[in-house]
C-alpha cells in the first residue's frame, strides 16, 4: 500500500497581486464658511499682501527688503547684515524652530491649517477653480463630463489664470534677490538673465504644482513635518476632536425627531466633515497623520448643528483629556499652560529679548586686519623694521562716514605712505593697505603686540573700534 502521510491535495492557487501604492483618488473640497474660515482668509490676505508688497517698498532711495547675494549685503528696513552677521541667520532659525515646538506643543498644527504656504496657495488656487468651474458637485460634474468645447475652455481658463498667479509669484521670489523694478524691466524686454528666469520659471512651476496639482499629497507624503509632529503632542495638546461620547452612535434623522429617544447621538451622520477636509479624511476616525488642522471640519459641523437645533462643538478643539475626563473651559486652558509649553515660551521670549538688544546695540562698523602674506617683516631703508597690512573697513549703516585710523604699542611706531583719514560710503567697505615702521631698538623677535584704532569722525558721540594685531620681527 502506497503511504499518503505528510501530502496535501494541490489545489489550483490564485495569484495575489497587492498594489505597491494607492491610486490618488481625487479630493473636492466643498467650500465652508465660520469662524476658523474667516481666520484662514485673514492669514491668505496679510501673508500674500506681505509677500508680493513688500519688494515694492523703498527705503532710503532703495528697496526695503533686499538680499543682495552678489554684493553679499542683506538689506532689511534700516538693517544692512553682512556676511559677518550670519549669527542672526542662526538666531532667526532657532526663534522659528522654538516658535514650531510653542505652537504646536499648545494646538497642534496650527503653522500648518492658517499660515503654510502651502495652505495659503491651495485655498487661493482653490478659490479660483470655485469661481471658474464652479461649486462642488458642479467640478465633479464637469470633471465626469464627456469632452466638450466649454469643458476645454473652463479648463483652459483656470490653468492660465493659475500659470499666471504661479509665474508673478516666481517673479515676486527673485525680486528678494534682485531689485524688483530693474528685474521688471529686463522682463518686459525679454532682458532677464539666466538665473533669474531658471529661479522665475521653477519657482513658479513648483507654485502651480504643488497648489494646483499635488495639493494635499505635499502635506500627506512630502511633508516631513507630518510625520514626526506626534511627538511634540501630548494629552493636554489642543488638537482637533471628534466628540464620540456625545455624537455615537450616529444615524440619520428628521430635524423634529427625538433623537435621543431613538438611541441616537448627536452626529447625523451627515459627511459633511468629510466633504470640506482638503486632505479627505474622516475626523470621526480619530486624530490622524493627514490632518492639516485647518478646522474646516469644525465649521462645517457646527453648521449643521445649527440647523438642527444641537449645541455647536461636536467637533471641535479639544484635548484629550478633556475629553476622557470631561474638563471645563477653564481646567482645559489650565492643563494647557502647563510647564512643558511656559519653558518654550520662556526660552522663545529670552532669545528674541537677547537678538532684539543686540540689534538695537550693535555697532555699525566692522574692521578687519589682515597681514600682508607675501612678507610678514622687512628692513627698510632708514634701518626701521616695517610690517605692512590690510585694514578691511565696513560701514554698515546707510549714511557716509569719515574713519581716523591710529595704531599703538610699540615706542615710536608710525605709519607711512597713506592718510590717516579715509572716508567710506554708506553701506560700503574698503580695503585699507597699511605700512608700519618701528625702531628695531623697541622690538623684540617675533611677535610684537599692537593695537589698531579706527575712530569716527565728524560725530557727536564717535564709535571708537579697536583690532588687536601682532608686529612681527624676523
């Protein structure tokens, strides 16, 4: 007898195909109106008029806010940074990344919802899509329609108007590097250097596709921010809640029946959170990576809250401890200024207080002495020994002033072949050569300690800048 043992009868096997990715299924948000859509319209108007304004600025016969990279000068207001002032590019950065942990540790993503750019152009790019094609269930109307010539045109008309927002905001970018009015004209001549129109072009590719196109898959997949945001959030972080206590469980019904009596919550089970989400997802699900904390959703259903007579706030801002433990008001904002969020706020305010101070005391002359590197020492013809150097001068305020350079430290030092006096433009440097001579009788081999000073002239109250420096006998 043939033994069977250990063998299973083969049976036919399907293959399992799983997709590597998901489909992009295409969102439309339905537009909203309430409270927390009238704050996102205030941060689309003050950041866009602050943004596309500002270069247009002057001050003191010259744009306001200019980063000149070829003069390697920062022009802001009454400012001029210099690349000597990178600390204040490194200050500014820990200010933002401080401001991120402050406002997120207290209401999650709230960068994100009102003042991202990337949430800015979308509602602005949406906006326009409403005014051309229309509302909601018109867009997915017309999207579903056969092609048509008034399809083509409406669809031709929102694309130009969103190539043409996309290219004045690339336009705009490179007028923070080069003088909007001069870039203006070169345009208008079809006169624009390389750079500038590869930084126009891409900066305004990236605008129209990133807005136009790829809208919540930006915040969804290239993000980062999306992604490590759960652990700056903690039980008492003020995040956008769905309240299931009072809403399950949801069902539809008559806006006269008691739905209480049917064993019905407050959710009607509307979808109305979903429809206005831009990034399509289901708040009643649960905090999730994908939200934006835009709060559309909570317009939406207070919305229907109010037709139906129910008290607003199913969905709302809230902690989740709040929620678990049912807090008032008063508790919850208690729970929130808690000590992880004072010593943000303690630790912002101190570098801000610390950057503001410097910036009101901060010299406005820079100097720099260099050796000559062709000759540190030489004997010259009187049988004084002379070192020669270079006295970098930087007038960083926007006024000329006329400098007196002096030098001390060693008996009998003079300096030879130059005025002692220069003047330096406002906003302007100069590279200074300057000869020392010394009576070798003073001197001792090797390094000798000197003192370079370079005083304003002219000024009531004179800035005094003084530059250590070694005189070298060989």
């Amino acid at each position: 007898m043939e033994s069977t043992a250990g063998t299973r009868p083969v049976r036919d096997v399907e293959p399992l195909e799983q997709a590597l990715y998901e489909i992009r299924k295409k969102i439309y948000p339905r537009a909203v109106t309430g409270r927390y859509a009238l704050w996102r319209w205030i941060f689309v108007w003050g950041t866009q008029l602050v943004y596309y304004g500002l270069p247009w600025l002057s001050w003191n016969d010259r744009q306001a806010v200019l980063f000149d990279l070829a003069d390697r000068k920062f022009y802001i207001f009454g400012l001029v940074f210099w690349p000597q002032d990178i600390v204040y590019l490194a200050v500014l950065l820990i200010v933002c990344a401080y401001s991120l942990f402050l406002f997120t540790a207290v209401a999650g993503r709230l960068w994100c919802g009102f003042a991202c750019p990337q949430t800015v152009y979308t509602e602005v790019f949406m906006w326009i899509e409403k005014v051309i094609e229309g509302d909601r269930l018109k867009r997915m109307k017309l999207d579903q329609s056969p092609p048509s010539v008034r399809k083509a045109g409406l669809k031709a008309a929102k694309h130009g108007v969103w190539i043409a927002l996309g290219l004045w905001t690339g336009f705009t970018f490179v007028g923070y590097f080069t003088p909007i009015q001069e870039l203006g004209r070169s345009v208008l001549l079809l006169d624009a250097g390389p750079w500038a129109t590869f930084w126009m072009l891409f900066y305004g590719f990236a605008t129209y596709g990133n807005a136009g196109w790829m809208r919540e898959q930006v915040c969804k997949y290239m993000c980062p921010y999306a992604r490590f945001q759960s652990v700056m959030f903690d039980q008492d972080t003020l995040v956008i809640t769905y309240d299931r206590e009072r809403g399950e469980p949801r069902g539809a019904r008559a806006r006269s029946a008691d739905h209480k009596a049917r064993g019905l919550g407050d959710c009607v089970d509307c979808g109305i959170c979903v429809q206005v989400c831009p990034t399509g997802i289901d708040i009643r699900q649960g905090l999730q990576y994908e939200c934006i904390g835009c709060a559309a959703c909570i317009d939406g259903c207070n919305q229907v809250m109010d037709r139906m007579g129910y008290p607003k706030g199913l969905i709302r801002y809230a902690t989740e401890n709040a929620l678990q433990k049912h807090f008032t008001p008063a508790q919850s904002l208690k729970r929130v200024l808690r000590p992880r969020v004072l010593v943000y706020a303690a630790v912002l305010w101190a570098i801000v207080l610390a950057a503001a101070m410097t910036l009101y005391q901060r010299i406005p002359v820079k100097v720099d002495v260099i050796r000559d590197r062709i000759a540190s020492s030489r004997d010259a013809a009187d049988e004084k020994v002379e070192n020669v150097y270079r006295l970098q001068i930087m007038n960083t305020s926007e006024v000329s002033r006329r400098f007196l350079i002096s030098v001390s430290g060693i008996e009998a030092m003079e300096m030879r072949d130059q005025n002692q006096s220069v003047e330096i433009g406002p906003a302007s440097s100069r590279m200074i050569p300057v000869r020392i001579a010394a009576e070798r009788q003073h001197l001792h081999k090797g390094a000798n300690p000197i003192v370079f000073s370079i005083q304003t002239v002219g000024e009531r109250e004179p800035i005094v800048i003084s530059e250590k420096a070694s005189f070298i006998v060989q």
